[in-house]
C-alpha cells in the first residue's frame, strides 16, 4: 500500500488555484496519509505506532466532538453537501476522535484528516513554521517537498483543553498550498472551539 501511496504522489504542486470548475465525490478509499506524522500515545501494543490498517479500522460511529465541528462545505473541494457525513469516523485507535474527508478531483485523491486527544497536546517531530491563529499556536509541517509522501501539510493546534492534528493532503494544485487550506481548516475549528 505504501508503494501504491509512493507511486501516486505528484511532485509539482502548483501554486495557483485553477480557475476552472472541477467535480469530485466524497470517496471511501485507503488512508492518503502514508504513516502518522503525530506523536503517539505510550502503549503496550507494538501495533499502536503504526497507521491503522484502513481494511479493518472502525469507521463506524457517531460523528461527533470536533470531528462534527467541519464540514464538508467548509472544505474547498466541489461536490459534498454540508451534511454529508466524514469518509471515515474513528478510524484511528491511538487518538480519543479521527475522522477524515477524502475525494477525487481529476482522478487525484485529495484530503483532509482530523485526529484529537483530550487532556494533551499533540507534536510533531519537526515544523516548517508556525501562525498564531486567534491566539492559538498553529504549529505546522509543510511536505510538499519530500519525495517520500504525497504533497501534505501537518498541523497541530491546542485545543479544546486537548490537542488537534490536521493533516491536508492534495497533488492536484486547484485549491491552492496545502497549509494554506490547512491554515484556513484550523480557523473553522478555533471559530467553533466552543460550540
């Protein structure tokens, strides 16, 4: 699956957003994220650090916490009404709530995940930059660099008492840079924090 990841990835992103119209459909395909880029919990289960494998992760469920604070329309990308629930729901065993948002533009999967733990933050193990946000700390990676996964932006926000994790992944270059559109995704949840 990580070779399939690894042959999919697009190196050139570009930097505009297309002015064309483009049509996609909410997919429920294999997790576009390659390997967790957050830190993991202390567990005994040596399979704990690893990304869950998406055929028999849990995507059943409620939506709800922070994953029922975004919305498909607060998404940049066509063809999802607002109510359309995530493409999977607590998917990721590590974290108390994971939720992702995965779709096709031009044949190209594009995506956003969301993974949340209460009581403590989240790191990453290196940033690229960091933006305050409404006074809270957006600490970012920016990979649309790195040969060895697709064009992504991490982000890792306090929140909530908690901590998020925002993952953006998209090669097909229509909707602008990927930490951008994660920048804009973590303005959406801190506006909603409290709600």
């Amino acid at each position: 699956m990580r070779r399939l990841v690894l042959l999919l990835a697009v190196l050139v992103l570009a930097s505009g957003c297309a002015g064309a119209t483009v049509e996609g459909s909410p997919v429920a395909q294999a997790p576009l994220d390659a390997s967790s880029p957050f830190d993991q919990e202390e567990s005994a289960d040596p399979s704990a650090s690893e990304e869950p494998d998406p055929e028999n992760a849990p995507i059943d469920g409620e939506v709800q916490g922070v994953c029922a604070k975004l919305k498909w329309t607060d998404l940049p990308y066509p063809g999802a009404k607002a109510e359309t629930p995530p493409t999977q729901i607590n998917y990721d065993s590590t974290f108390d709530q994971s939720c992702r948002w995965t779709t096709k533009v031009d044949d190209v999967e594009v995506g956003v995940s969301l993974r949340f733990r209460e009581g403590k933050q989240i790191t990453i193990e290196r940033t690229t930059g960091e933006w305050d946000v409404k006074g809270h700390k957006v600490s970012y990676l920016d990979r649309t660099g790195e040969e060895e996964v697709e064009p992504s932006c991490v982000l890792v926000v306090p929140y909530d008492g908690g901590g998020l994790g925002i993952i953006v992944i998209d090669s097909s270059g229509k909707f602008g840079t990927v930490c951008d559109q994660g920048r804009k995704i973590a303005e959406v949840l801190i506006d909603r924090e409290t709600s």
